[in-house]
C-alpha cells in the first residue's frame, strides 16, 4: 500500500483528538484521525454529564438528539445520611457520548480533517528531524506532528493504583427519577470511588460502579438489585478509570498527548469532556502555531496554557481524594451528618460546574472533617486548601 503524507496525524478518535483535528483544519493544516474501533465514540465510557456552559466553550451546541436530559437535582448519600443540592441554575446536560463525538467528528470532517475508523495506530518512526513515519494498520504515513490521544490504554505503565475498574449499565428502572443525579460513598463496596445513577429521562439511565480491587461485575449487579428487582439491562461497559491527575509531561518532541493519555480527566469523577476537549483544542492551535513561525519551540504553549487552566483545580481534586479513601463508613456518615446543605447550596449556586473543587473544599472544611483528618493531612490541608 502506497504511503500518504499529512502535516499532523492524530492516534485515537477520542474527543479531544477530535478537536484538535477541527482546530489544526480549520487552520487549514492537513491532518488525520486514527481510530482503531469501528465507529467513533465506541464504546461509550463515560456517563456524558457537562455544563452547558462548558460546552459552549468548547465551540460546540449539541444537536437535540445529542441532549438526552437536564439535571435539576443531585443527591449525595452515605450509608445513613444524605445531601440534597438542587442545580438547577448550573445548565447540566446528560448527553449520549457516541452521538456527541460524532457531532465534533462533523465538525473536523467539515473543516477538511480525514477520519478513518478501524485503522490502529502501531509505531513511530523518525523519518528526519522533522518528520515522522507513522505505521498504523492501513500502511505508512508521513507527518510532522503526532497528536497522542489514545486513551487510558498508554497509561497502563504507570502507577497502577491510580487507574481503577468501573462498570456502567444503561439501563430501565420504576426507580430512576427523570431529573435527579445520585451519588453514593460506601467505603466496603466502592472503595476509592463511589456508584452513581444519572438519568436519561423518567425509568431510563446510567448505572455505574468503580472501586479499587473490586469486581465491578458483581458490585454493579449487587447495586442494581438493591434498588428494586423490576429492570432491564440495554447496555453493559466495562472500562478502568484513571484518577491519577496530569501526567509529567504532555510534550515529547514534536509528539503532544492529550485527554486521557495526559491524565487529564478529573481526579474526583474522571469526567473529562471538557478539560480534555480544552487540551484538544489548545494543542492544535499551538501546532499550527508551530508550524506558522516554523518554530517547534510553541509546541510548549499548549502544556503550559493547559496547566494554567486546570493544575491548581486538579490539585486540589488529588488532595479531597487522598482524604476521601481514608475515610470509612463511620467517618463519612458522620461528616454528611454534620454538614449543612444550605452552605453547599449556596457555593454550587455562584462556583462553575467545571471545577468543582471549592464545594469538595466546603465539605472537607466543616468541623468534623477537620476533626478527622488533622492527624493524617493537617498541614497539606492547610497548605491547598488555606486553612
């Protein structure tokens, strides 16, 4: 097979591979999408909840088929206690992930990016100084800038306590409410982590479980069963998690990582639509600027652009995780029952939905939780979180 040449290739179809393909074309650089599946946003492993907000600033509306619901209220339990926020006024959207990447892919393809599926990204080669001989599965191409957006699979030589077994099931239910995220902290069954519900309309949602050294299977099953036996499964994801925070570096040469191979999902959630989605689109203004000024030394800009956006928030993500996973049932009961919602209500009312940090602070900062944690993070606390 004859190879081709692109200014940029870009390994893996993921969202943010997506949108730095859009940025680089619409910039009229020559660029192509790697994916190794056979359809863009295959397998779906996230459970597709963002802002409106953060949406917009990723440059996209979300066509009406896209949108599959709009969350007004969240509950947050432990064994015995609970607390109730109402969102509301934060514009949260669940949306259907395969349908969403589609819709950037449109946008790249558009804008004159190639995307092609079920064709892997294997190796890469130097060709000169400044170039590269991408192999991938469909023949050889010959580029001179690889956007790395793979996903968790290149992480998996890293430490490997910070990627962690999830499950998720789409799946209808009498019990699931139309409008109402819940979340629950059970320290035996998910430890590390935590089991949701997010609804995709009256009886519809997505079911999901992650913790360390579980057996997502089992505990995803147990969980469903005990919230009623009238269900049915339509889907079923399995998909490990990374909640490690941002890589060392995103930028090797003239090679940028972005989304999930950069460690750049949420410490808390491992949600990432839109701090990968930013990475995608910073990365592929900085290679065009890159390649404008004919300078590799740019490249540079998109780490620390991304940094300045998001490392003090992801910062202080690791920091209430490193807490959390210390905390038993009793601990957290104890905190949940102790907190006053109207407080939290209040700092969700005026925080950004996209970095939600300050209402992990609020939380980690009541008396009880100081109380409980001084002995085994005091003066990290103070130093993050400023008390």
């Amino acid at each position: 097979m004859p190879s081709e040449e692109f200014d940029v290739v870009v390994a893996g179809g993921s969202v943010s591979g997506l949108f730095a393909a859009r940025e680089l074309a619409s910039r009229g650089v020559s660029v192509i999408v790697l994916e190794e599946d056979h359809e863009i946003g295959t397998p779906e492993h996230c459970g597709g909840v963002v802002s409106l907000q953060g949406l917009n600033a990723l440059g996209i509306l979300p066509d009406g088929n896209v949108v599959q619901n709009n969350i007004i209220n969240a509950q947050i339990k432990t064994r015995s206690s609970q607390i109730s926020v109402n969102a509301a006024n934060q514009n949260v959207l669940v949306i259907d992930r395969r349908l969403f990447d589609k819709q950037v892919a449109r946008q790249a393809q558009r804008e004159g990016a190639v995307i092609r599926t079920r064709c892997s990204f294997r190796s890469i080669e130097e060709d000169s100084s400044d170039a590269f001989i991408v192999k991938a599965s469909d023949g050889d191409i010959h580029c001179h800038y690889v956007v790395d957006g793979r996903g968790i699979g290149s992480l998996s030589s890293m430490i490997k306590g910070n990627i962690i077994p999830s499950a998720q099931f789409e799946i209808y239910a009498e019990w699931i409410i139309g409008d109402e995220v819940e979340v629950f902290f059970d320290s035996d069954l998910y430890p590390g982590f935590f089991a949701w519900v997010i609804p995709i309309g009256d009886g519809m949602g997505k079911v999901g479980v992650a913790g360390r050294a579980i057996n997502v299977s089992k505990s995803i099953t147990n969980f469903i069963k005990s919230r009623g036996d009238n269900f049915s499964i339509i889907r079923k994801i399995f998909a490990p998690i990374w909640v490690g925070g941002p890589i060392e570096s995103f930028v090797q040469g003239r090679v940028l990582k972005v989304g999930d191979c950069a460690g750049q999902t949420k410490p808390s959630t491992a949600g990432g639509i839109y701090s990968c989605g930013v990475a995608g689109i910073i990365a592929g203004r900085t290679i065009y600027d890159s390649i404008r000024r004919n300078d590799p030394s740019y490249l540079h800009n998109y780490e620390r652009d991304w940094r300045l956006m998001f490392e003090s928030e992801f910062k202080k993500l690791l920091f209430a995780r490193k807490i959390l996973e210390r905390l038993d049932n009793r601990a957290l009961d104890e905190i949940f029952r102790s907190f006053k919602s109207n407080k939290l209500q209040e700092t969700i009312r005026t925080t950004d939905f996209d970095f939600h940090s300050n209402a992990l602070s609020l939380i980690l900062r009541s008396n009880v939780a100081i109380g409980l944690t001084k002995g085994l993070v005091g003066n990290e606390f103070r130093k993050i979180f400023g008390r």
